[in-house]
C-alpha cells in the first residue's frame, strides 16, 4: 500500500492534449521568428505560394492551424525567397539552435564572381529553352 505521503511526490506527466497545444503554440511563434528572421513579409510569402496574406498572418499569430500541406507550401515559399528558411524553422521546432547557411556566392573575391557571372551568362545564352523575360529581368 501506498501511503499519501509518497502520492505526493510521484511524478504526475502532463497530457497529451496538453503537449500538443504547447507544440502547436510554439510552431506559431517558431513561423513567425524565421519569417522576421529573414525579413520575409506575408504579402511576399502571398504571392510566392498562393496562400492569403490573411491565412498567413492568422498563422502567425496563432489564431489558425494550417494542415501539413499548407505549413509545407508556406515553408518552401519562404526557402524559395531566402533559402535556409526552412531548415530554421524546423531546427527551432526540433528545440535545435539555428545553423546558418552559408551562401558560397559570398566567398567569392570580385575576379571569382565576374568569371562565374560571365560563365552563367553563356551557358544561358546558348539555350534555346530559357524564356527570353527571363534573360532580361
């Protein structure tokens, strides 16, 4: 038999509805942060994916839930707009600390970058099947 002295002290873990709100609060909060984190706007995220601006700010501010696919599209718009968006956010939801990305662009001395510019512009002007709009933006 157990006594009342020893109930007290038994560990009592919360419920799974319970862990669930506080993992769904914090994928809210975890959105938004990588959103601001890389500066990406809900109206940009709008156009990239097709998702409202309305949807994506009720997600935001945790006042919606999106299903799977819908997280899925908004986070490979905002990666499609800052690439690393997305391996943030899910390594702030995995309780990981972030690890930026680095861009190899940036290592690149000046010399380096014009000879990958000038080597881009005439793989891309040998092809038939790039859109011209493209070329020109």
């Amino acid at each position: 038999m157990v006594s009342d002295s020893s109930q007290a002290n038994y560990y009592n873990p919360p419920s799974v509805e319970s862990l669930y709100s506080l993992w769904v609060k914090s994928m809210h909060q975890y959105f938004d942060k990588t959103l601001k984190q890389f500066g990406i706007t809900g109206k940009k995220l709008s156009e990239v994916t097709g998702i409202s601006t309305t949807h994506i700010s009720e997600f935001r501010n945790g006042k919606t839930n999106p299903s799977c696919e819908m997280l899925e599209r908004m986070l490979d718009g905002a990666d499609q707009i800052k690439l690393g968006a997305k391996r943030h956010f899910c390594e702030l939801l995995a309780g990981k600390e972030p690890q930026p990305i680095e861009d190899p662009i940036e290592r690149l001395d000046d010399i380096q970058l014009a000879q990958l510019l000038l080597r881009v512009a005439n793989r891309l002007e040998n092809r038939k099947s790039v859109p011209q709009e493209l070329l020109s933006a």
